[in-house]
C-alpha cells in the first residue's frame, strides 16, 4: 500500500533451503527484519560485504537504487517491513556506505507507524535515515582492499568464541594494525575491535531468543569472559539485561506449526 508517499508491505517468505537473490531497483528500498527462524543472513552491496551472522528483530538494511544488492540464507521463515522510498525523496550517493544490520529504534518505529497507515511517518522516517547516512559517506576503497576486508569480516565470524586480538587480524590480511583500523573503519564504520564486539553481541542475542542455555553459557560460547561481562555489555549497548532481552524477543521466534501455516 502506499503511505505518505512511500509504497509499504509486510512481507513474510519461507525458505526450504539454502538461497540466494539480487536486488536491483530504481528505488530505494528499506527492509526491517521483524521475526523469522532465520540462522544466517549475508549481504553486499557492489561487491562489498557488508553484514553476515544471524538477523535480530529490528534490524534493517537499505539496497539503494542504481546498486547491486545481494543477500544469501540458509532457510527458514522470515517476516520483514519493505518500504519503497522513491531517489526523488532520498539521496544515496555511491560513496556511501551500506546501510546493513543496522538498529535504530526511532526509525523502526517509523517503518511500523507506516505499515500501520500513519502517513505523517514518511517525512520523519526519511529525514532519520538521511541524516544516518550522511555520516556515512566514505572515500571508497580499491577492491583488493575491498576483498581483504571482505575475508576478514568472513574470519572473524569463525572466531568470535575466540580471543582474536587486532594484531592477529592485522597479520592474517597483511597489514599493520594502524592501516588495518583505517581501512577496516573506512569500509564498515566499527575499529576491528567493535566489530568482533557486536557480532559477539549479536550472536549471544540469538542465542538468548533461539536456545534454552543459561546466560552463562551463552556468553562462553559468544567469546564474553564472564556472565558478568555480557551483562555489562547488554546494559551498555541494548539498556537491559540479557534476560530481559530475552522476555521481549523470544516471541519473534517463527515456530515450525506456523512456517507450516503461513
């Protein structure tokens, strides 16, 4: 339906397997992941990598029109928000960077006042996302650049149990730990460092809404050297604890019976 301008659907899809799609429009398209048993969502954009790991509730990403755009899972249910957001109301320059996994509650609340017929949501909702990427706009990177990034986004998500230090990173691609931040930053707006951190984050968030483990031995196995310590680092990020985070999610599980159904 169109609302304020903007076209806007809930879109729920079942995938049996492993699968892959590009995304290539002349506009600009919004998605905020709402619920799904999703265990592996990858993106790019042009080539780049830009988010891998397991999508949370309120999450969102943006393929920008004029752009390759490419996502691969590996199954299960899914239902997001898309909003079309027409390039004469927003501009994407090519040298910004991807919008991918990206949390911000005032603008997911935006995306959901619309789907819920609040016409007077678009222009507030355009306004944020185009501040967001205004800070955002980066000197693009030389591809081998590009595939060294790349490779390292992917290893770090093999280690995150692990207690991979920047130096170690800096080896394994090749460059100084000084050149690699740079670049590393440039590419996806985290240090190396709080990268691992949030994808160690996002991963024990997963856990706390697909798994019955103790929050113990989630943070064990999400690299977080204590119960204590996720809990620190839950209170700072998210503003609540990991059992609360785990109250207000554990409804956004899509369950077999309605895969089934839907």
């Amino acid at each position: 339906m169109e609302v304020g301008g903007l076209k806007v659907a809930s879109i729920v899809d079942r995938i049996d397997g492993p699968s892959s799609w590009t995304i290539e429009r002349d506009v600009h398209a919004l998605y905020l992941y709402e619920a799904g048993s999703y265990h592996w969502l990858e993106t790019w954009l042009d080539g780049q990598r830009t988010s891998l790991g397991d999508p949370l509730p309120g999450e969102m990403w943006l393929a920008p029109a004029g752009r390759r755009y490419h996502g691969e899972a590996k199954g299960g249910a899914v239902r997001y928000v898309e909003v079309e957001i027409p390039i004469s109301r927003l501009t994407v320059t090519p040298d910004t960077r991807a919008l991918a996994a990206h949390y911000d509650l005032a603008l997911a609340a935006l995306v959901r006042a619309l789907l819920g017929g609040d016409a007077g949501a678009a222009d507030p909702l355009i306004s944020i996302l185009a501040k967001t990427l205004d800070g955002m706009v980066v000197r693009p990177e030389p591809p081998a650049m590009v595939a060294r990034i790349n490779d390292l986004m992917a290893y770090i998500q093999t280690q995150l149990e692990s207690s991979l230090s920047v130096e170690e990173m800096a080896a394994g691609v090749g460059m100084s730990v000084n050149s690699l931040i740079v670049h590393f930053a440039r590419a996806t707006g985290l240090t190396p460092a709080q990268y691992m951190l949030r994808q160690r984050l996002r991963r024990a968030c997963w856990f706390l809404m697909n798994r019955p483990l103790s929050v113990a031995e989630i943070a064990f196995a999400t690299g977080f050297s204590s119960h204590a310590h996720l809990c620190a680092i839950f209170r700072r990020k998210l503003g609540m604890s990991p059992g609360e985070w785990r109250r207000r999610h554990v409804s956004a599980i899509l369950p077999a019976a309605w895969e089934e159904t839907e």
